[in-house]
C-alpha cells in the first residue's frame, strides 16, 4: 500500500483517486462490454487527433533542464602576479606596498567605519632622503645633525623644496605630533603637505612617524621641551631644558632630544617662556642649534622672548609666528584667526602661524586649505621663511 504523500506526487494531474470512482453493481454483459470499449477507442482517437498527444490532453508540465559548464578555478598567486599573495597580508603591508595610505579618524576597525584614504600623486614634490650619512655624526644618545662637508646644512637638504609662484605666502607648522598615533596619522593624511609638522621627543616609533610624515611630502622639526614659568607644575617632560642648569647639561638635554630621529630642519619650543626669556641660558642652546646647521623657530605663544636677539648673535636662522591659531580653541575663533592670517598675508608678504594638533584645530586647518589658492594665496614650508636672506632678523621685517 502506498503512502497518500507518494500517490499526490506521482499519479498524473486531474486523474481522481481509484478508491474515489463509483462501483455499480451491475455487471455488463459481452455485448456491452464490446460496446463500451469500441466507444473508448473512438474518443481516444478524436483525443489524439485533436491535441496531439497520445493521452488525451491530459494535463502535464515541462521542466527545462540546462547543462552548465563548471566554474573555473580560481588562479593561484603564480598565474596572477598582481594578486596578493596570500589571506596573511595585513593591511599595513598592504598600504605599503601600493603607497596608499588609509587613516580611520575615529580609531575604529569597524567595516564601516569611515577612513580616509590619500592616494599619493606621482608630481608631488618629493623630500631628501634623511638620514643623510653627510650630515650625521654619532652622538653620546645616538645620530646627531651636522653641518656636512660644503657646509652642507640639514636645514637646506632636508627642507621641502618651495614650489615657484607669486602672490602673498603663508606658512603654518602645527605642533605636538608623534605622541598620539590617531592625531599623528591624521594630521599627515588630512593636512595639505606644505603644512610644516612638529614631533614631541616623547613619542614611540618617531622614526617610522618622521619617514611616514615626509613620504607624504611633509617637512618635519623638533620640538625642544623648555622651561615655563609656573614649572614644575607645568612640565614640558624629563629631559625640559632649564633657565638654572649649567650650558653642558641643557646641551646634553637637546642632544637627547636630537637623537630621536632623523630628518628635521630645525626645532621649536615646547612651552618655554622662562628659558626663552633668559638670553644668558637660551645662549648656548641655540648657538650649538646654528652650529649643527638648523633653524629655530618661536611658536609665538610667549612674550618677552629672546629668540631673534640671540638669534642675530649666534647667526642661527629663526623665524616666530604671528598668529597662534588655535590660541583659543573654538571653531569660530580658529576661523577668525585663519582669516586674519591671510589679511596679514597679504599685507606683508609672507607669514607663519603656529598651532597644535587638536582634532578641532586639524578639521578646521584642512575646511580652510581647500580653496586657499582660488584665494591667490600659497601654502610654503617653514624652510621658505627660515632660508631667506636676513632670517635671523625679526619675521616682521621680511619683505614680499
């Protein structure tokens, strides 16, 4: 006996169940019988010759079978060269050997967590090498900068090279980078590359941050810690150079900080309002600074600063900012700055601004980049204003 289930998928559509046909219980005779089956042979035959199927027109379905050729493998590593080689590439070796570079803003890892991706461009002006085996010399700390044979100086063969234009000049270094990775990576990914960038010597892994920064076309300095007024409750780090230590010690200090990494063109302050204020301790500092061939820059966040007066005696090319930009750290008023600097810019010339690396004061630097040059004005590194004939004289009485 078969199952109800079978019999629905196997007997043909529109024929009723046998068990359901009527019995009659009278039972035909041979004539009868002769009868009906000449009756059944006819309409079979009228059925045939009307549909053209030998079962009558009973109902059926078609079922269109397609034979399909299998997949072809997928190709090795060998068959396709540009492929990757392998499900065990990170990503970072991956950025690194196509040159793109990919900064997630918020840290996140997430697949849809927004990143931003900076393709390099072949024309894009590209920085010395660093280091420079010319201009090093080995240091109780490690590799110092030195002036090279030719008097070849760090600040001339490592600065970015100032692309030919006219019209008012701005240069902006933003300081404070290289201790936060996220902050660091996002200010070279987001900043146009002739924003000028500052390492703390307190980061990790700075030398792999100072090639990453000037791959991308970024020229880099040093920040110097330096003593303020209210020290040690501010304290710029352990190795702060001090308006009370002796010439040796503070030279020791900076040389620490020198060692680093490689490939900056000068230093600026970080904090220093004291020490920079005392011509006698500043002195030495800045003269071993101009022996060694680099500039120095005053971020402009102090007054009374005896840069550019010592600056002129040790021959050291200096340069101070005019405009802290995110001295008050709100977008209205790093907007206000930015627009005061290009009035200044095109009153004088040439400017430098300085800033930290915030987050707020990075969004707000690259809103403001965008257009800069459909405003008739251009970006240049730090190194434009420091190699200038008469840079160890104020910023003030530079001329267009």
């Amino acid at each position: 006996m078969s199952d109800a289930a079978d019999d629905i998928l196997t007997k043909p559509l529109g024929v009723a169940d046998k068990a359901a046909r009527p019995r009659f219980a009278l039972r035909p005779s041979a004539g009868m019988a002769a009868g009906a089956s000449m009756l059944a042979l006819a309409l079979i035959a009228g059925g045939i010759a009307l549909t053209g199927d030998p079962r009558g027109g009973e109902p059926r379905a078609q079922a269109l079978i397609e034979i399909r050729e299998a997949p072809a493998p997928p190709r090795t590593a060998e068959a396709a060269p540009h492929a990757s080689r392998g499900p065990s590439q990170s990503a970072s070796e991956v950025e690194q050997a196509s040159g793109v570079s990919v900064f997630r803003p918020d840290g996140s890892t997430a697949p849809d967590a927004p990143v931003i991706i900076r393709v390099p461009n072949a024309a894009q002006v590209k920085l010395a090498p660093a280091p420079d085996a010319r201009l090093t010399e080995r240091g109780r700390h490690g590799p110092l900068p030195r002036v090279g044979e030719g008097r070849l100086r760090p600040l001339d063969i490592y600065a970015r090279p100032d692309e030919p234009g006219t019209g008012p000049r701005i240069a902006v270094l933003v300081s404070g980078l290289g201790i936060g990775e996220n902050a660091t990576l996002g200010a070279i990914a987001r900043l146009p590359a002739a924003v000028s960038l500052a390492l703390s010597p307190y980061g990790s892994d700075l030398e792999k941050t100072a090639t990453r920064a000037r791959e991308a076309g970024h020229e880099i300095l040093l920040q110097l810690p330096m003593e303020p007024f209210d020290y040690p409750d501010s304290d710029p780090g352990p190795q702060t150079l001090l308006a009370s230590a002796r010439p040796g010690e503070n030279l020791d200090r900076a040389a620490w900080a020198m060692s680093r990494f490689p490939g900056f063109v000068g230093a600026v302050n970080f904090m220093g309002a004291k020490l920079m204020s005392e011509a006698g301790a500043l002195e030495p500092v800045l003269k071993d600074l101009s022996a060694r061939g680099l500039g120095f820059v005053d971020d402009g966040a102090a007054s009374g600063s005896q840069v550019a007066t010592v600056a002129a005696k040790t021959k050291l090319p200096t340069a101070r900012a005019e405009i802290v930009i995110d001295a008050v750290a709100r977008p209205d008023t790093i907007d206000g700055e930015l627009a005061r600097l290009e009035t200044l810019a095109r009153q004088k010339g040439l400017v430098l601004a300085s800033s930290s690396a915030s987050p707020l004061t990075i969004e707000r630097l690259s809103r403001w980049s965008r257009d800069l040059e459909a405003r008739g004005i251009r970006l240049v590194p730090v190194s434009a204003i420091l190699r200038r004939p008469g840079s160890v004289s104020k910023l003030s009485s530079a001329a267009p």
